[in-house]
C-alpha cells in the first residue's frame, strides 16, 4: 500500500502547480504605420485603451518591413518605457530592458555569443542522441 501511495503523493503535489500558473493571453493591437522619407514608415502599436504599447521605425526592403533605428515598449500598468531596442535594417544592435528595477543591457557582440551558445547545446543534444543509438 505504501508503495502505491508515495508516486501517487508525489503526482499530486507537484501537479498542482502546473494549474496554479498565471494565464497569460496575447493581445492584438491597433497599428498605425506612418511613412516618413523614402524607406522608413513609423509606427504605433495601441492597447484597446488608446495607450502606446509599442513605437518605433520600419524600414522597407521590397514587401518586407524591418525593425529600424530605435524602439520602444511602453508598460501597460504606468505607461514608462520598459524597453527599448536599436535595429538596423532588421538586424538587431542593442537591448535595454528594466527587470526588477535593474537595467539589463545587451549589445550585438552579446546575440551573437548566446546565438553560438544556443547551437552548441544543439549539437551536443544531437551527438548525445547519436552516441545513444
């Protein structure tokens, strides 16, 4: 009997808190994309309030649009800049971003490093597998 009740203990408690996770819903917002001077259109993205979620600047290759030149992501309890971001063209310069009142910042240098770190555990997950069959 006590066999069969441990897993069973077990199973329960920890499953309890997968339920009690916070729902988190996707919310679409309203954009309104403005051009400004040959390929670059700025745009806003708005909460269902009329608040700014989100600005910054696209730049058009094609029919394609880029993240462009600065951006900005605005919380939706004080409306202060969480964070904001550099592109160029659509590749990514710099981050940086408030957690937990501290100011986190990443360069390009840094994506780059986490994007090879990220290939490597790739690589080794597969030559695990490998080494398994």
């Amino acid at each position: 009997m006590k066999t069969k009740f441990l897993p069973i203990l077990f199973i329960a408690v920890f499953s309890t808190g997968l339920f009690a996770q916070q729902n988190i819903t996707n919310e679409k917002h309203d954009r309104v994309l403005t051009h400004i001077e040959d390929n670059i259109f700025s745009v806003k993205f708005y909460d269902a309030d009329g608040t700014v979620a989100q600005e910054g600047q696209y730049w058009k290759e094609g029919d394609l649009f880029r993240p462009h030149g600065k951006w900005a992501l605005y919380s939706s309890i004080d409306g202060d800049i969480v964070t904001t971001s550099t592109f160029n063209k659509g590749e990514r310069i710099s981050v940086e971003t408030v957690i937990d009142g501290k100011v986190v910042k990443a360069d390009k240098q840094q994506f780059a490093i986490k994007q090879i770190e990220q290939q490597i555990d790739q690589l080794e997950k597969r030559l695990a597998d490998l080494k398994e069959n």
